[in-house]
C-alpha cells in the first residue's frame, strides 16, 4: 500500500503498463451489438427465405458442369423479386408468394418484412459494415402506377427514378449506381437495353466484417486442396486455434466461424471422408440445414482453412422457373400494378445476378447484385422528338375532314 502512496503518478502507469504486457496483451472490449427483432410472421418468412436460398442454390448448382466455383446472395434475389412482387396481380402475384414463401401473409405483412431487414439488418453490429440498397429505373415516358413505385420506395427504401432507356448512356447510369453501392466489387449489372425493356428492378448488397478471432497472416501456407477428382492443387491456407461451432455426421462436416460481435458467422459444410459434394447438395433442404444448425456446438481447436477471392454471375430465368416462376416470365404474367392497360403484355424477361466474395485472414467481403428486366411486347417505341421542318392538319376525326393545314419551318417565327 505505500508503494500506491508514493509512487507519481507517471512511474505507477508505467509500472500497471508494464504488468499487463507481462500478462499478455490487453484486449479492448467490444461495443455491443444489436439483436435482429422479428414478429412470429417474420420469422416464418425467414425460415421460408431458407427455403427458398436452399432451392435456388441447388438449381444453380445443377448448371454447373465445368467445376467452377459458384456464389450467390439468395437475399439479394429475394429483395428484387419481392419489389417486382408488388407489380403483379391474379396468377402472377400468387406464383411469387409459392416460391418465395409468402403464403399465409397479406402483401403488407411480406412488404413490412423486407423493410425490417433493409432497416436493421445494417445496425445489428458497429464492426461489420452491411449496406442494402434498391433503385427501381424506368423508360422516360412509359406510365408506370405510382401506388407501385410509392409502395417500393416507402417499404424497399428504393430510389425511383426515369431515365432515357434509348440514350447511350442509359446502361451506365445504373451500372454506375451498381458499382458506387457495392464499392467497386460488382462493376456493372447490365450491358445494354433492349428496346422492349420498360423497367429494372435492381437490388445491390455489400458485406464486410472481420472475425471474432482473426487468423495469424503469419502461419498461412500452401497446402494441398483435393478437387473432385482426386487430383490436387496448390492453395494458400489460414490456420489458427479459435472458437467456433462445429458439428460433423454420417453426411458431412459442419464448421460454424463466426465474425464480430457473434452477430454474422461463415457456415462450411464438407462432405466426409470417401464422398463428394455433387452427392451431398441434392440432399440440402430446409429440415437438414436446420437439424445441422441446431446441432451444431462450441469448441476451440485448431482451424485450418483456404483463403479465396472470385466473382461470380449467371441468368436467373431457368432457374426461377425451375421453382415455380414461369408465369411471370410468359405472355400470361399479369402486371397489371405496373400499368393497368393489358395491351402492353408486361413480364419479366431477364434477371441477372452477380456476386463476389474474398475471405482471409481479417475476415469476409462479399457483395452482389440482382437486376430483374421488365419488358412490354406491346409498348410502342416512344418516338424522336419533332425538331425538322413539319407539316401540320388540324381535323375532325369521325369524318376526316380537314380544318386546318399547314408548315412549320421556324418555330421561332410569329408571322406577319
């Protein structure tokens, strides 16, 4: 106790500084996070939104044939399709509702749903930076129900806005807006716009967080990474001694690696010993996912694992009809919400989705996006605006008869 007495105040800080590095490094804590708060409905769109990624990641996978790596936001997919849901009526709207897992929920409940995830899903942690954004951009001059756009821009938080779909720099404004949500990552959406296209729906997600224990840069090495068929290559893995969840059956290998705060975590799931993937992921659904998440348990062991880095991008129309969408994409779809004359024949004819992923030893960056094309058979192509020398009549439409003609050669020119 005389020591704490008379020591200065300097000496005493050096002398408590010097103790904790004897002890180890001081590890500052973590501001706390938020928790996701969902309603009993909710939660039953979300085990439905499983559902549904397990799905369409499986009739993704199926395309697949060359052993290329394959990524994807389901999320992503779920929120451009639940913003174009809001344009569809009758057969169209209820084929949405089956494959997105809607049933049960009125439009409203599905709508406030989405609006709680793009609000909160972004604030459930100050180390992990999560940014949701929606635009919906149509042809300069098509009417477009503004109940439509009004309900995406409230619920989806969507950024409405006309643009000139015949001008040159049409696709590039909203691969512009692509690129500047998702930091650079995913670059462009679209290449160029069809003179059909009336509408695009695009949604833009970007994801990065660090791990709850970082792996050290300095013990990655090259390692042998078994493919397929049994061959091998040469790739740079992160090892580390960590706590993470982990459970492993007569299928497959559970690994759960969570990222700051607890609040997002990475889930590998590899098939055993002797067996392959392609035989494992026909057997993923909803009711495995589940028995494996719950089963999954705590320990701190040695963890070793691939760094990766790819980008990745495919059409969604085949497999969107695959689980139940076709209507939608077929001159039967009913978007009457969009515009309510039936002669414009609106559907869907292109969703495109593009993503990107890098894990290492900091932890995650992911980001995609997903563009789903609205188009009108039947939309007349909005003609050139009337900037030459022109004739002009002014007569009784029942009879023909003519009332009034003319030219214009200089609008400027006010007579004589």
């Amino acid at each position: 106790m005389k020591l704490l007495r008379t020591t200065p105040p300097l000496l005493f800080a050096i002398i408590i500084s010097l103790a904790s590095c004897n002890k180890g490094t001081k590890v500052t804590p973590l501001l706390p996070g938020k928790n996701l708060v969902l309603t009993a409905y909710e939660q039953q769109k979300v085990t439905a939104d499983n559902a549904f990624a397990l799905r369409l990641f499986k009739s993704v996978d199926s395309t697949v044939t060359d052993g290329s790596n394959v990524f994807i936001s389901p999320l992503s997919v779920s929120f451009a399709l639940g913003m174009t849901s809001n344009g569809a009526e009758g057969t169209t709207l209820a084929a949405f509702h089956n494959m997105l897992g809607f049933n049960g929920l009125t439009q409203t409940q599905v709508n406030t749903y989405y609006n709680n995830l793009i609000t909160n899903l972004p604030q459930l942690d100050p180390y992990t930076t999560l940014n949701i954004a929606n635009s919906i951009w149509y042809k300069q001059g098509f009417s477009i129900q503004q109940s439509f756009l009004q309900t995406d821009s409230s619920y989806f938080h969507a950024q409405v806005q006309a643009l000139d779909f015949g001008s040159p720099s049409a696709p590039g404004t909203i691969n512009n807006w692509v690129s500047d949500k998702t930091k650079g990552l995913i670059p462009a959406i679209i290449n160029q716009i069809p003179p059909e296209m009336i509408m695009y729906l695009v949604n833009a997600m970007y994801f990065k967080s660090t791990w709850a224990e970082k792996f050290d840069a300095s013990q990655t090495r090259n390692g042998n990474f078994y493919l397929a068929d049994n061959s091998t290559v040469q790739a740079p893995f992160m090892t580390g001694t960590i706590d993470f969840n982990y459970y492993a059956d007569s299928k497959a290998q559970v690994y759960e690696i969570p990222y700051s705060n607890q609040k997002f975590s990475m889930v590998i799931v590899e098939p055993v010993y002797g067996t392959n993937l392609a035989g494992l992921i026909p057997s993923v659904d909803s009711a495995q996912w589940q028995t494996w998440m719950s089963a999954l348990r705590s320990q701190k062991n040695e963890l070793s694992m691939p760094k990766i880095k790819f980008s990745y991008g495919t059409n969604l129309n085949q497999p969107l009809k695959n689980l139940g969408l076709g209507i939608a994409f077929s001159d039967n779809a009913d978007f009457l919400a969009i515009n309510p004359n039936p002669a414009f024949d609106i559907k869907i004819s292109q969703v495109v989705h593009k993503a990107f992923v890098e894990v290492d030893e900091n932890g995650t960056t992911a980001a995609a996006a997903t563009s789903v094309g609205v188009s009108a058979a039947s939309a007349p192509a909005f003609p050139p605006p009337i900037n030459h020398p022109y004739l002009f009549a002014i007569r009784e439409m029942s009879s023909g008869i003519i009332l009034f003609i003319g030219t214009v050669n200089n609008p400027l020119l006010q007579g004589n």
